[in-house]
C-alpha cells in the first residue's frame, strides 16, 4: 500500500516538473529576440505577447492613374419621324430597319385639298394684282384716293401672302430624312390618317455613338477634352476606343458629378445605342504613387484609416484615397514611403497593440 502511495508521489512531481518546464519555455519564447521587455518590439508592458500580422512596407512607385466609370451610349443623332400637317397617307417609300439618306422621301400625305386651295388662292391672287396695278394708274390719274389705293395694293399682298402660306403647308406633306441614318419600326400604314402627334417611325444615326458619363467632382480638375477612353459594352469582350469631345461646364449639384461625353466610330453598327458602358478614363501618371493593399483599409466614419507599425505597436492613421484597383489603392495623404502599413488582424488591433510583424518574401 505503501509502494503505491510513493509512485502517486513520483507521478505528481514528474506532472508538476513538465508543466513547469513548459511554461518557463514559452516566457522564453516570448521574450526572445526582438521580443523581452516592456520596451521591447515583440511585447507589451509587462512582456505582454505580441500580435502576430502581416504588412508591407510602402514604396513610391510610378502608376498610371485610371478611372473606371460607367456610362450609355447614344446615338449621335436621333429623331421621331412625325408629320406636321393632317391628312391621309398616300405612300410610304421606306422599309422598317433600313438605312435611308438625307432628304429621302419617307411618306407622302394626300394634298389634292391642299392643290385645289393653292389654285384657289392663284387666282385670287392674280386678280388682286391686277387690281393693284389699275389702282396705282388711276392714283397718277389722280381719278381715286390714296385710301384706295392703299386699300388695293393690301389686298393684293394678303393674296400673296395666302399663296406662300400654302405651299409651306404642301411641301409638308412630303416628310423627308432630316440627316442620313438607320430607320426603324413603322407605327402607321397607307390610307391611315397622319396627325401631328402619332410618331411614323424613330430615325437614328449610329456611326458614330456617343458615350456619356458622369466622374466624381474631386477628378473634375484632371479631366479634358481629346482624352483617349477605352469602353466595352454588356455582352462582348471587345474594347472599344473613343475621343472625349465635349464636358458639362459645371458640376452637378444633386450628384456632385461632372458630365463628359465622348464619341467613337461604329461603321459595323455592332455598338447599339441604349446599351450599357464600362469605361477606362486615364486620369494621369504619376511617378511616385503609394499604393496600399485594398483590404488594409478601414472604413470609419469620418474617413479611411490603416494601422502602420511604429517601435512593435499598431498605430493608426487616418488617409485619403484616390482611385483603386483590383488590388491595391491610391493613398493621397496620410502616410508616407517606408511606412510599413499592416495587412492582417486590422479588425481586432487597437492604437498601441504590440505587433510582430511578418513582411512578404521578395
């Protein structure tokens, strides 16, 4: 009985000896190189662990300053075909989805009524001319007033006036092509009756298209006109090229944005208008850029912040940030090249968390 109390004995003080032992090793880990001490980078007060992290540190380098914005396209001209005076359609002499030029005829409205009028006002007009000239004969004659003939020769512009009135009214009747472009579905057919609010058809200009699009107001200072944007629409992986031609003299107020327009050549017409664009808009180049890794940043409310180590503690910086990549973003103030800005554990460090921190393998 008693053997068996001794070897309890000797159990427990082997047990005690190794957790003893283990504990005194993992102080000595701690506070190993780089680590002991209150003072030291690897601990905190007291020899407090310190947070394992990754960060990288910031170089100046040369970035080519891109903005991605989105934007539609439109045609570079577009209309509704309507008609301007009543009447029964007489012809139609275009195909739906056709391409048409300017000044092609595209409906003609019945004017039979339109011509008997003109004919009417002809002769009303011819009479009153004559009229006009016999009045002016007698006035040297001194055989009428001036009244009179003042009262003839108005007769005889009204007359006119009646003439070039109609024939405005004819040459309406005939809807022709305002510019050269593609025209669309028809909304009408021969014999209907055409007035002034139902739409022919829409007739628009496709090569080339229009690209507008809004960029924040902090870029509006870098951007101008003749700038080379690359844009691809839904659908296609191709990337198109155009030219910024035009940019809205003031900012938006509502959106705080400024309005550009760009246009680019479509002669295959695969660039519809309507569709969707994303759009490359090159800013500048800037030669000593710093960049930090997007998931380093932290959304606050009065801004960006990322946390630097600073003597093995996190400290915290506030930023201001510029365009961003897949990858990275641009930091415009704030920090500075050679800062080593951390990557990892940023939701869980506080202002003056002890840090050990792990740089990427060049």
């Amino acid at each position: 009985m008693k053997i068996k109390y001794i070897v309890y004995a000797i159990l427990l003080i082997v047990f005690t000896a190794l957790v003893g032992y283990r504990i005194t090793k993992n102080k000595n880990e701690v506070s190993g190189p780089g680590g002991g001490g209150a003072a030291g980078p690897g601990g905190g007060p007291g020899g407090a662990p310190a947070m394992r992290v990754d960060g990288v540190v910031v170089k100046a380098q040369p970035f080519n300053n891109i903005l991605a914005v989105t934007g539609s396209i439109e045609a570079n001209e577009q209309v509704e075909i309507r008609g301007q005076v009543t009447g029964f359609v007489q012809n139609i002499t275009f195909k739906e989805g056709s391409t048409v030029r300017k000044g092609q005829v595209l409906v003609k409205v019945d004017d039979s009524e339109l011509r008997a009028q003109l004919a009417q006002a002809q002769t009303r007009q011819n009479l009153s001319s004559e009229n006009a000239e016999r009045a002016r004969l007698l006035l040297e004659k001194e055989a009428i007033s001036r009244e009179e003939y003042d009262i003839a020769t108005a007769d005889f512009r009204t007359a006119k006036a009646q003439m070039q009135l109609i024939r405005a009214q004819l040459s309406k009747t005939t809807i022709t092509a305002p510019f050269s472009g593609r025209i669309g579905l028809r909304n009408i057919s021969e014999g209907a009756f055409l007035t002034p609010d139902v739409v022919v058809a829409n007739l628009v200009s496709i090569d080339p298209v229009k690209i507008t699009f809004s960029v924040p107001e902090k870029y509006a200072s870098q951007v101008k006109t003749n700038t080379q944007i690359k844009f691809s629409v839904a659908g296609s992986r191709e990337k198109y090229n155009a030219n910024v031609y035009a940019i809205e003299p003031g900012i938006e107020a509502t959106s705080r944005t400024l309005q550009l327009r760009a246009r680019a050549a479509n002669p295959s017409g695969t660039i519809r208008p309507g569709s969707f664009a994303s759009i490359e808009l090159p800013l500048s180049i800037l030669d000593d850029a710093l960049l930090v890794p997007t998931q380093a940043v932290v959304p606050v409310q009065n801004g960006k912040k990322v946390f630097v180590a600073q003597q093995g503690k996190a400290k915290e910086v506030m930023i201001e940030t510029s365009t961003r990549t897949e990858k990275d973003i641009l930091v415009t103030s704030g920090i500075n090249a050679g800062d080593t800005v951390l990557t990892t554990g940023i939701l869980t460090l506080k202002e003056g968390t002890p840090v050990k921190v792990k740089l990427p393998s060049s």
